[in-house]
C-alpha cells in the first residue's frame, strides 16, 4: 500500500555524520584487547610531522576522536579536549578524526565561525580528515565516538566522548583498573529507534488512530524530538527518544512565545531529572533516567496535543518518580530587557552573524536578539534561586531581530558596566521583580501515588 511519510527532525541528542557512506579500507573492526594495526594518519593538520604513524606514538595513551561538522557537541568539546592535552602533556595524543569530509570542505562551512582559526582550523589538537580507513577499524554511525589505545598499541575502550575527562585519564596513567562503558551503535546492527518506533503493528490492514507510550531509553537506539505525518491513517505522530524528565517537562508546557519553559525543581526528585554534573557517573544515571515518549493522534486533534502530553507524562512520571507537574506564578527578582527609545538597536547589512568574545569584550555582530538574551540568561538567570532574565523590549515580535552591539566587559554579572554599553545601542536592562509563570514540579503526596 502506497502513502506518503513525511518525517521532520527538530533537535538531535546524538549528532550523525554528514557523509555516512565512506570509502572502505580493507580492515576487520577492531574490539576491545586488539592490537591495532600501525597505520599513518592520512591529510593530518597541526602536526610537524609529514605522515605521522600510530606507532610514533608508543607510550603515550592515544585517544582517536572521532566527530563531524554538522555535530556541536563535538566541536564544543574540542577546548576541553585541548585542555587535557595541555595538562598530560607529553603522556596523552588527543588527536581529531573527521574521517568522511576534507578540511576543506569542512573550511566552507565552519570558517565563517569564530571558532575556525585559519592556521589551525577549529581546533590546535592533531586532526586527520578525509580517511576511510580508521573508520572501518571502529565503525559507528554516531558521534562524538572516541577510542582509546593504550601504550602497548591496544584498543582499551570505544566509549562515548564524555568519558574522556581528568579523572578517568589519571586513573589510567596511574595504573589503576579502568573500565569504560562501551558505546554502543545499535543503528549499526539495523535498528533505529527514530525509524522503528515504539509501537509495532501486527497486521498491514492495522492502523493506530491514537496511542501513546513511553519506555526506557536503549543505549545506542538513536534519539531525538521530531513529527511524522502519515497521510493514509490522518495521523501525526510526535516522537521524544532518549531525553530526560526534565526536558518532557520543558517541552510539554512550551509557547509559542516561550520554547523551553522556565523550571522550578521543589522536589527530592531533582537529581533524577536532570543529568548529572559528574560525568563519571552518566552511563549509569542514563540507564536508570532516561526515556522514549510517542504520542499519535488524528490531524484533526493536533491543537490537543500538548494537552494529551502533559496528562501522559504525569500520569506516568507519578508511577516512575512520585513527581507531578503545573504550571504556577511566582514573584521573582528579574532582568528585564527594554528599548531605550532615543535610538533603534542598529545591525551590519550584508554581514554573516557571529558573537566573538575577545579582550574582555563580547560582539554580537548581526546576532538574533534572542541570542543576546540566551547569553545573558546563561549569566544571570537561576530559576532555583528566584533570579530570572527576561525581554520586554518587544523586538522579537514579529520573528527574527538582528543587532549589531558590543559589551564593553567581558563580565555580564558587571550590570553597571552592561548598562552602558546597552544604552549606547538603544537598549537597557533593568533589574526589578516580575511574576513570572513557571513548570513547578512537586512530589506527590504519599496519599496520592
């Protein structure tokens, strides 16, 4: 039977590669305890050397950090990463592997950021780019992807990128025993939880017209928030894979106006909605707390659909953590953005945008609005503390706003200094109290689970 399937991804929790299909080097995957074969890195940058061997690196840990351009995670890590390496130096080879795009290729998509440096890239640590072969040592269809090799040339983990931290890199130069979660592809074996779902039909003449469902997340499934329509059954279904309480939560009671609700934790709960700081601990805390939520209903009961999410989400988060959630007024201290009216916030015509942080400085240059105020939220807002930073100046009304304007301090919590520079760009910030609607997640009376 013939029907149309559209599927839309909104936001990724696991990035993918931007070309999946590679050259293939004639190479077996390689396990954890093999010996790796002593290949060269081919197209290297930031090295002296002219066709660096794995070998030339015999006695150190060597850490393969496998990313792509499309993935922000992983070029955010890329200064941690650059850090351990500063602080092992000498006993570590943090080098990044792009094995599906050239540098240039990746020069004319990134170079326009303020991250690329057009000596070194995106990033000082040794990179390979454009090299089939490692990747058909260690497949994967997800990054960040990272191996380590230890200093008798061995693969000694293939574990997700935020396993490479201090703790877990002197525990290993120490001597001490170190096991690192196995990263896990399952898209590779064929199954893909975005693809698959969560309910399966029995027969070909059958047709969900409503459900709902959660589950327990699977390593290694994919994941991600996005819709699919399906013309045949008149149905939209909406899909929330691998995400935490916490993000349900922000997504369930979302605006038009206000995408991520605000978030007041008055819970014993909390440390289970949110992922933990310790990333020691996270492939743990991952397998207990996070989830797969799908919701299917008719075209015609799309305008119910986050009511339908909000009842299933507490109906099931009662059962799993005792936890509800509303949403609630409260008086809080608050930032408040306004126009100073002597003159319009300006923006650089013909000029890609970029925010650049340098000299104690911060540039937005042709930055959207909410992005300014994003920034400043990261500052300044903290909801559990009653502080929230909020924007009245009525510029992104009509979409999106984009100003041109310069911070003369590096330090947003200096308002003073902020305030300056604001009102030189037709813009102020005031700090006053405003009751502000919130998601405020409670336990649950003992009575009531």
């Amino acid at each position: 039977m013939n029907f149309r399937f559209f599927y839309c991804l909104l936001a990724l929790i696991y990035c993918l590669p931007v070309s999946l299909i590679a050259q293939r080097a004639s190479f077996r995957p390689l396990d954890i305890g093999d010996k790796v074969p002593d290949l060269p890195f081919q197209n290297i940058r930031n090295t002296d050397k002219q066709s660096p061997r794995l070998s030339d690196y015999k006695g150190k840990l060597v850490i393969l950090d496998f990313w792509a351009s499309n993935c922000a995670v992983c070029i955010g890590s890329f200064p941690a990463m650059e850090k351990l390496q500063e602080i092992f130096l000498g006993q570590i080879e943090i080098i990044l592997m792009n094995p599906s795009e050239t540098y240039d290729k990746v020069k004319s998509r990134l170079g326009h950021s303020p991250r690329f440096n057009k000596e070194s890239g995106l990033s000082t640590l040794m990179a390979s780019y454009h090299d089939s072969a490692w990747r058909s040592l260690f497949p994967h269809q997800s990054v960040p992807h990272h191996v380590w090799i230890d200093t008798a040339g061995k693969v000694l983990a293939i574990t997700s990128g935020y396993n490479t931290n201090e703790a877990n890199i002197r525990k290993y130069l120490s001597g001490q025993s170190l096991e690192l979660a196995r990263k896990r592809d399952l898209i590779l074996e064929g199954y893909s939880v975005n693809q698959a779902g969560l309910i399966e039909k029995t027969h070909p003449g059958q047709h969900f017209r409503m459900s709902s469902v959660f589950s327990d997340y699977v390593d290694g499934s994919g994941g991600g928030t996005g819709f699919a329509f399906d013309s045949t059954t008149r149905t939209i279904t909406y899909k929330y894979f691998g995400v935490t309480a916490g993000f349900l939560y922000q997504f369930a009671y979302r605006t038009p106006t206000e995408w991520k609700r605000r978030i007041l934790y008055e819970t014993s709960q909390q440390d289970r909605l949110q992922s933990p700081k310790d990333l020691s601990i996270l492939d743990e805390w991952e397998n207990r707390n996070v989830f797969n939520y799908e919701l299917r209903i008719p075209f015609e009961e799309e305008k119910n659909q986050y009511k339908y999410f909000r009842e299933d989400l507490n109906r099931y988060m009662a059962y799993k953590l005792g936890i509800t959630g509303s949403l609630q007024k409260r008086k809080m201290k608050a930032y408040v953005f306004v126009r100073n009216f002597e003159k319009a916030p300006a923006n650089e015509n013909g000029k890609k945008g970029y925010l650049d942080k340098q000299q104690g400085k911060i540039r937005f240059v042709n930055f959207n609005f909410s992005g300014v105020v994003e920034e400043f939220r990261k500052v300044l807002e903290n909801v559990q503390q009653g502080v929230v930073v909020l924007d009245e100046t009525g510029l992104m009304r009509n979409g999106n706003y984009l100003v041109s304007l310069t911070i003369e301090t590096g330090d947003l919590k200096n308002i003073d200094a902020v305030r300056k520079s604001l009102q030189k760009n037709g813009l102020d910030i005031l700090e006053t109290e405003r009751e502000v609607e919130l998601v405020v997640i409670r336990d649950l009376p003992k009575s009531d689970l």
